[in-house]
C-alpha cells in the first residue's frame, strides 16, 4: 500500500510513544498546531519542509522520511539495533580510561599520599565501571549478532 506524506505525518503522530508536550517544547508549535497538522481531516493544512524535520526528531519516527524516500526511489537502511547502544559503550569506555589516566599523571607529578589514596579509589572504581561498561558493549553486540570475545 503507497502512503502518502499526510499519512505518515498522521502515524507519526498516532503511533508515537513521545508525550506531546516533548513535542511541544522540541518544537516550538503550540499543541493545537501540532494536532491540526498531524491530522488528516483539514485539507488546508500543509507542511513547510522545515517543520516535519523537527516533528520527526521530536516524535522519534521517521515515516514521512520514508514516504518522501521512495517517492524519490530510495529506501532508508537503519544501523542495527544496538549499534549506537556499542557506540556509547566506546565513548564511555575512553571517557572512564582518560579521568583514571589524568589522575595517574597528576601522582606522577606531584607524588603525595592524598594523591595514591585517589587513584586507588578511582582505579577500584574504573574496574567496576569497565565491567558495566563491557556488560553493555557484549548485550549490544548480541543485539547486533557480534561474537564479543575475551580478547584471549
């Protein structure tokens, strides 16, 4: 069945678990607007490309991009589930590393005992924090159908 832009605006509406006033305060249209032009029943209403793009990011559904997509003769691939979920364990992982690293270079410079009792306490702190970390990364990249090893 080929939709048609007003539909897809009407499902993104409809089928979004986003509570309106998210919507409201991610895009700046009072909530009456919103419902207006998300509806299907007023054959005057028409979108500005510049709206949809906010909606769609507010509403977290891409439907009308799918729409405009195939009318264009493309089709919209999303990454794997999981795969910005492994993306953040990264970035957790080299933000933890580099505060433990920043702590080691201050001992190393200044060498005091203050100093060996903060970084014992953040070094048993990273362990724990890069084992969620990998807990994470491993159920991501299940999602993902990636074997995560042990490194062995």
């Amino acid at each position: 069945m080929v939709r048609t832009i007003e539909q897809a605006i009407s499902d993104m509406r409809q089928k979004s678990k986003v509570p309106v006033e998210t919507v409201i305060n991610e895009t700046g249209m009072p909530e009456s607007t919103i419902y207006r032009k998300c509806s299907l029943t007023d054959p005057e209403v028409q979108f500005k490309i510049t709206e949809i793009i906010p909606m769609m990011r507010a509403f977290r559904r891409y439907d009308p991009l799918e729409v405009i997509a195939r009318a264009c003769g493309f089709l919209i691939i999303r990454p794997p589930a999981g795969k910005a979920k492994l993306d953040a364990c990264a970035q957790d992982f080299h933000k933890e590393f580099s505060e433990l690293f920043v702590l080691l270079l201050d001992f190393l410079n200044e060498p005091t005992r203050e100093k060996i009792r903060a970084l014992d306490v953040a070094c048993k702190q990273h362990m724990q924090n890069t084992a969620n970390i990998q807990a994470g990364a491993r159920k991501s990249a299940s999602q993902m159908g990636i074997e995560f090893g042990d490194g062995e």
